[in-house]
C-alpha cells in the first residue's frame, strides 16, 4: 500500500523467486527472519512510528549485521523529507544509540555478550570466484605468477576486498545522501547491493537482501 504496488504483483517478486525459495525458504536461512524483521521494522517507521520501526530493525540486526541499514535509513527520515540535511544527523546518531541499546540488551540477556561482534569477519574467510573482488585477486595474482612477479595471494586479496568495501561504502553514503531523490528503500536495496557484490564474498542468498528491498520500487524490467 505505501507504495502503490499490486499486491500479486509484488508476491511474486518478493516470495516466489527462485532466490526466496531455494535459498531462503528451501535452504531455511536465517536471512530470512532478517529480511521480514527488516522490512516490517522500515514500513512501521513510515507508518510514522520510527522508535517501534528502529526496535523492530534492531532485532533484524541481531540475526544479520546488514539489517541495521534500516535503523541508519529510519533516523535519516525521521524528520521528514521537508528537513534540512544538516538537522537529520542528530536524529541518525539518536537511531543509532537506541539500536545499540537493544542490540547490548539481547547481547547481555543471550548470555553471549559481545562475542558475537568476532564472528562478523567469519565470511571473510570463504575464497570464492563468485565474489569479484576475491575474482579479481585469484586473476591477478595468477597473472603475476606468470611473469614471475613474486605476489601472495593474502595480500593482493586485502588491497581488492579492501576497495571493493571502500567503493560499496562511498556510493552507500552518496545514496543515502540523495535518498529524498531516488526514494529511501530503493537506495537502500543499491546499497546492499552493492555491499554484495563489492564484498569479499557473494552467497546466492545474499542476493536476496536487496531483492526483497528493491521488489516495491522496480519498475519496467
């Protein structure tokens, strides 16, 4: 309803692609749990209830680290779109801190602590050729071998994974400065796409982040 979709139309995109129901619902993923705490999280804050949307997207966050795109998104519109840019950063930062509490609310009630916050650099590990910039590293380091320049293959892997991340983080901050413009939940989507793509490793089901984001503003084909 919030933006004007058919209904059926939207179904399909979000929950009957072969993404949703190989990977999320065949492969049981907890992106999904994620993704629905996401996406209900954002659309109670456009509901204009932002602290019950920050909540709900601090929850989502305590599943998958990515889901806290929506916290930053609800305290920059928190204000309204009417609001200068310059008086939107102390309602982000206010997001933020209420996130944090949650999130140290659940961390200490778990009995984990914060040792979760170790286990974000777990992916990383994966070496794949799905993700271009660990692509990029494996060509790279193949092609220096053969004209017997001496690169290791950890270290051309941290200078690719390192721009990829710089670049993904550069266009997140220019998307979300131009959210008003291009609309706050497709410049969301880009943005995880981007980290996706651009990130040291590309699970299939990591597609899905911004595929559910993007369903309700895509149009054409």
């Amino acid at each position: 309803k919030l933006y004007h979709r058919d209904g059926a139309a939207l179904f399909t995109l979000t929950v009957l692609n072969p993404v949703v129901i190989l990977y999320l619902i065949g492969s049981a993923h907890n992106d999904a749990l994620m993704l629905g705490l996401l996406v209900a999280g954002f659309t109670l804050a456009k509901e204009k209830r932002p602290v019950l949307g920050i909540i709900v997207c601090a929850l989502a966050t305590s599943i998958k680290a990515p889901a806290a795109i929506g916290i930053l998104y609800i305290g920059w519109g928190w204000l309204g779109t009417a609001a200068p840019k310059r008086d939107r950063i102390r309602p982000v930062i206010t997001a933020g801190l209420l996130g944090l509490v949650i999130l140290a609310f659940f961390s200490y009630e778990s009995g984990l602590g914060w040792g979760w916050v170790q286990n974000l650099a777990t992916p990383g590990v994966v070496r794949s050729w799905m993700a271009p910039t660990t692509a990029i590293a494996f060509m790279g380091t193949s092609l220096a071998h053969l004209v017997h320049v001496g690169v290791g293959l950890g270290g051309f892997l941290s200078v690719t994974r390192f721009l990829g991340l710089l670049i993904a983080g550069v266009a997140g901050v220019w998307l979300l400065w131009n959210s008003d413009r291009i609309g706050h939940l497709k410049a969301m989507g880009l943005t995880l796409l981007l980290f996706v793509v651009l990130g040291p490793v590309d699970q299939p089901w990591y597609l899905s982040w911004a595929l559910v984001l993007l369903a309700p503003v895509a149009v054409g084909r």
